[in-house]
C-alpha cells in the first residue's frame, strides 16, 4: 500500500464530500484522517465552506417578470407572427381555394384569362388603325381596287368563250351587259361605303364574284368557292356605313334556330358568345359607343346557304340591316351541319334596329 | 404550485401553447435568477438576464433538439447569456444595483432579529465578494454544483467541458474559497 501524503490526501477532498471516491480510496482517507489531525481538522474546514455555499440565500425573480417577458415576446413578434396561427391558415386556405375556382371555371367555361387580354389588345390595335387611316389612303385604297376589279372581268371573258362554243350567243351578251352592270354596282358600292381597310376588298370582290355567279346561272359549277369554316370565321376589319369595325361571319356555330339578334351589352354578349361560339376566343366591344347585330340562319342540312350583307343603313328612326341568302355549292362541310351566321358591329344609336331580308 | 413534467412541458413548448410556456417560467425563474445574481452580483442584470433567457427559449423552442434535457438547454442559454454581459463594457461600468433594501425584500430570511439580519448580509457580501474574485470557469463550476446543486454530467454539458475537467475547475474553487475565508468560517 502507498503510503499517501498530506497534500495528496487534500486533493481528494472534493470527491470525498461529494461522495465520487471508489470505497479503498475512501477507505485510505478516512484512515488518514485518524492519523493525521491537521488533515482532519482541514477537511472539516473545507466542507463547512462548501456546506455555506450550499446554503447561501436564494433569491426569487420578481413577482411580475412573467408579464415582462411575455411583453418582450410581443415587442420582439414581427407582424405575421402577432396573427393568430389558425386564423392566418384559414384565411391563405380561403384565397388558395378562391384562386384555383377562378381558374377553375374559366377552364370549365372554355376561356383563358391570357387569351380575352389578347384579343382586348388586338381588338384596340385595330380599331386604332381604323381610325388612323386617313383620307388620302382611303383613295389610294379605291384606285388600287378599281384595278382589281379587273380579274372579275378576266374571268367573265373566260365564261363568255365558253358560252359561244356553247352557241349561245344571245344569252352570252346579255350576260356580259349584266356582268357589266354588276360590276358598276360593286365598284360604286365600294366608293359609295368608302371602305378603308384592305380586307374589305377581298370580301368586295367575293361579293362581286358571288353576284357574277348567280347572274350566270350556267357556269356556277366553274365559279366554285370554297368555303371552310376556319377561314369564313376569322374575324374582319370592316368598316361599315355607321363606322363600326368588328365583323364576323362563319358557316358553323352552335346556334341552330334561325333568328336575328341586337345586343346592346356586355352580359348578353357573353352569354351569346358562351351558348354559340363558346370555342372561340370572345372579342372586345365597346358597348358604350356599339352595338352588335346577328343574324343566324339556322341549321342548313339541304342546300345550305349563307348571308350577304347587302348594307347597314342608317334612316331617321331606324337602322336597317339588309342581308340577303346565296346558296353555298361545292363546299366541303366534312359531314357537319352548317349552321352559318354573321355578327356585325354597328354604332350605337338610340334607334331600333330594323333586320330586312332581300 | 405542481408544475408538469419537463417532457411534457416541452410538448406543449413547441405545439405553441401559452399556457405551457407560462409555467415553464413559473418553474425556472428563480433558478436562473439566482443563477444570474451569483454570475453578476447585481439584482437589476440577473432580472435582465431572466427576461432575455426565456424570450430566446420561446424563440428557439422549435429548434431544440432534444440532445439535453430541457433544463441542461435553459442552464445553458442562462450561462452564455452571462458570460457575455460578464464580457461586455456595459457590465464592467455599471454601477451594482444591490442595495440592502432590495437584497431585504428579494431574500427570504427571518427579519425578526434585525442584528442576526445583518450579520448575516455582511457574511454573505463577503461570500460574494469571494465569488466574485475567481476566475470565471472556477466560478461557474461552484454555482452550477454547489449554489445550483447540479450534477457533474449536468454541468459537463451546461459547460461543454469533460467530466475530469468539470471536477478539478470545482476542487480548485473550492480550495481557493477556503482558503480565502478561514477566518470567516
């Protein structure tokens, strides 16, 4: 056995109050203790200070601390934070669930939120372009169609041989004088309505042709026009005699009874639209300053034709929409039923508006 | 007043409940204020330190990973808060806040002999003025085991220190204190 020394035995006096020897080591200082008194009396010393340490007062936070810390807690909250948790879940669930029917109806209905901004924006271009265009162009325009106007004439001199080797010679010359004259319709037609935007003229000249075609009933299989519904349906940039731009006409839509309407606001536009055109993008009108005239022709299942519009005239307590039918021949309708209809804007005026079939 | 669990306390903590966190503080406010008062020797820090001790608990509760016990984790936001007034310029030029009134009314001790009542102020002043004196990690070692009455792996933690090092950091203290007051005691 090591014999151990004062200091050594001192060392161990922390372990010994706090009762951490192994049993020989506290064995060995207790008896070291016996032999040795100053040792004895140097431990009794040492516990006593740790004795006092142990028993020092303790001293209690103030009574109130707990409001303090909790308004240090509140002072220290940013603002979402201050919010009752459960209220701020249910009130982002709200608006999420808000979002998404929103989007889900436009979907439902089959309309795009991108889209009718697109066509609000092509709508105002045009109608900006409209206004733009100026006198001047307007007559550069009536001369560029007067020279135009020639194929028409090319094509009637085509029908005109063929009719002689026909031996009709009569009927030939009555039909170039009607021709003639048709055409002299079209072109004062064209000066008369100051039609300013060039795809007026194609739809001029179909107009000519169509008139052309029905004079000279003989050769109606060589005039074929073809008529699909994508191309009829693409909206055009027409200015009528009441200077209204917006204009459609197509062969199909979901419309199968035959009447003639006046819309006069945005609510019974988009209802139309939704029940009749629901596939297509619903253009912008400005009901403040227009008002829509359509005229559906029903179903066509046997010799389908389609509108004319002969003219939109304005008389002192009414407007008058005349249109006339034209059968629709050679044209590819892939097995569907032609339902065919036109949609015109008019410029708004507080007189009814009168439909006349010619 | 019977306080819950300290797990249970926790559950509540971090589900966010008020209730939970109010006795939270009921049942460890004294003890890190008086674990405070022993570190700085001045009543309005200790109160100081209190406050900010269970505003960073209730900030950080979510991110208390249970690696210590919830008391070791409060111990430890205590004991660094501490340090760090300790440290800062702030405590070395303030003047202490421990006037004999205030010290009357905090500590809880038969005030019907005025004359023991004082006896024993001034033995604990100096006791304190002992304290006082050590170096900071001997200091600690004694507050934390002897005034706190923690455990060695307890304060091996609160200090992140190692067993060994927890018990000679307290032997020498200890030696020091008595060493210092022998005459007194």
């Amino acid at each position: 056995m090591i014999k151990k020394t004062c200091t050594d035995i001192r060392e161990k006096f922390s372990d010994y109050i706090d009762e951490l020897l192994p049993e020989q080591e506290m064995a060995d200082l207790e008896m070291h203790m016996k032999k040795c008194p100053a040792c004895k009396k140097d431990l009794e010393s040492f516990n006593k200070t740790v004795q006092v340490l142990k028993n020092l007062p303790r001293y209690t936070a103030h009574p109130n601390i707990i409001v303090r810390i909790n308004n240090r807690i509140e002072k220290n909250k940013r603002w979402w934070q201050r919010f009752n948790p459960k209220v701020l879940k249910g009130t982002f669930g709200v608006i999420t669930a808000v979002i998404l029917c929103v989007f889900g109806l436009q979907l439902y209905n089959g309309t795009n939120v991108v889209d009718i901004l697109r066509v609000k924006e092509a709508a105002k271009t045009s109608q900006e372009n409209g206004a733009a265009k100026n006198e001047k162009t307007l007559k550069s325009e009536v001369q560029q169609k007067k020279r135009k106007s020639a194929a028409p004439k090319a094509q009637t001199a085509t029908t005109e041989r063929k009719a002689i080797t026909a031996g009709t010679a009569e009927t030939e010359r009555e039909e170039k004088r009607k021709t003639e004259t048709e055409e002299k319709k079209a072109e004062d037609k064209i000066t008369v309505n100051k039609v300013q935007i060039a795809g007026e003229f194609t739809v001029g000249k179909t107009d000519a042709a169509e008139q052309l075609r029905q004079t000279s009933q003989p050769l109606e299989k060589e005039l074929k026009l073809e008529y699909t519904a994508k191309a009829s349906s693409s909206p055009v940039d027409r200015l009528s005699p009441l200077e209204s731009a917006y204009e459609q006409k197509g062969l199909y839509c979901k419309n199968s009874v035959v009447e003639n309407i006046v819309i006069k606001d945005e609510k019974s536009f988009e209802k139309l639209w939704a029940k009749c055109f629901s596939e297509m993008a619903k253009p912008f009108i400005d009901f403040k300053n227009e008002i829509i005239v359509v005229i559906f022709l029903g179903e066509q299942a046997e010799s389908p034709k389609d509108i004319i519009l002969q003219g939109i005239i304005s008389e002192k307590d009414k407007i008058k929409v005349k249109y006339s039918l034209k059968s629709i021949l050679n044209t590819d309708t892939s097995g569907k039923i032609l339902s065919p209809y036109y949609i015109k804007a008019v410029k708004k005026l507080s007189i009814p508006v009168e439909f006349i079939k010619e | 007043m019977v306080f819950e669990q300290d797990s249970d306390l926790l559950k509540g903590l971090k589900a966010g409940k008020q209730h939970y966190f109010n006795q939270l503080v009921f049942k460890y406010k004294d003890k890190i204020y008086n674990t405070a008062y022993r570190y700085l020797a001045d009543y309005q820090e200790a109160q100081d330190i209190t406050q900010e001790c269970f505003v960073s608990v209730h900030k950080n509760i979510r991110k208390f990973r249970e690696e210590s016990s919830l008391s070791t984790w409060i111990f430890t936001i205590t004991v660094n808060l501490c340090k760090n007034k300790l440290k800062s310029a702030e405590h070395r030029n303030h003047e202490k806040t421990l006037s004999i009134i205030e010290k009357a009314l905090d500590v809880k001790d038969d005030r019907g002999n005025p004359a023991a009542f004082v006896e024993k102020k001034e033995f604990e002043t100096r006791i304190q003025a002992e304290l006082e004196r050590l170096p900071v990690d001997m200091k600690e070692a004694v507050i934390l085991r002897d005034i706190e009455q923690l455990s060695y792996e307890e304060i091996s933690k609160i200090l992140n220190i190692d067993l060994g090092t927890v018990k000679s950091r307290l032997h020498r203290a200890r030696l020091q204190l008595h060493d210092a007051l022998k005459g007194v005691i």
